[in-house]
C-alpha cells in the first residue's frame, strides 16, 4: 500500500501551498535547484517576502535548503514528486496551468 500522509499532513501541505508566490516559488523549482537570487528573480519579489515564503515552504517540508558557499541553494523536497507541470503530494497532485503574463481576468 502507498504510504499516503495523514489528513492534517495533507492539510499542512495545501495550507502552505494557499499563497500564489509560493505556487511561483515551487513551479520555478519544478526546473531544479536554484540559488535563492535567481530564485528572487524569477519570481518577482523582494527579499524578504520570499524569505517568509521559503520558511513557510521548509516548515511544511516541501522544499530543502542547503548552503552553497555563501549562497543559498533551494530544491524541491524529495518526498515531493515532480509531475511534469505539478508536483504529486501523495495525498493530492498540484498541477501549474501556464501562465499568460499580462492578460487580465475577465
């Protein structure tokens, strides 16, 4: 039988998984491991907030962080699979539409 996290642990992942910068954060880091600057980068905010948004992603063991000199190198969780365009929590799967930049919903 697969080993399927409990509900609270399930409900911990989707918690920290509510915020559309951490969704960016881990969609980036579908592609591999990234330095937290190109990580910023990518996603498009300042430092601090995405410090916050990395602990809240560490805490809830989706993503690890290891130092790299003096850098800091990001990954996804090896107890979170990639699916291609999501990632498979065992309990659910997260899949990331693509993203039209610029467009506005309507």
């Amino acid at each position: 039988m697969k080993n399927v996290p409990s509900n609270s642990g399930c409900a911990d992942s989707l918690k920290a998984l509510s915020d559309a910068t951490r969704l960016e954060v881990l969609r980036a880091l579908l592609n591999g491991p990234l330095h937290v600057g190109d990580l910023r980068a990518k996603v498009g905010v300042e430092q601090s907030l995405l410090s916050h948004h990395l602990k809240v992603l560490r805490d809830a063991g989706l993503v690890l962080a290891e130092r790299d000199g003096k850098a800091v190198l990001y990954r996804i969780s090896p107890d979170v699979k990639g699916t291609g365009q999501g990632i498979d929590l065992k309990c659910c799967q997260v899949t990331f539409h693509p993203v039209l930049r610029g467009r506005t919903r309507g």
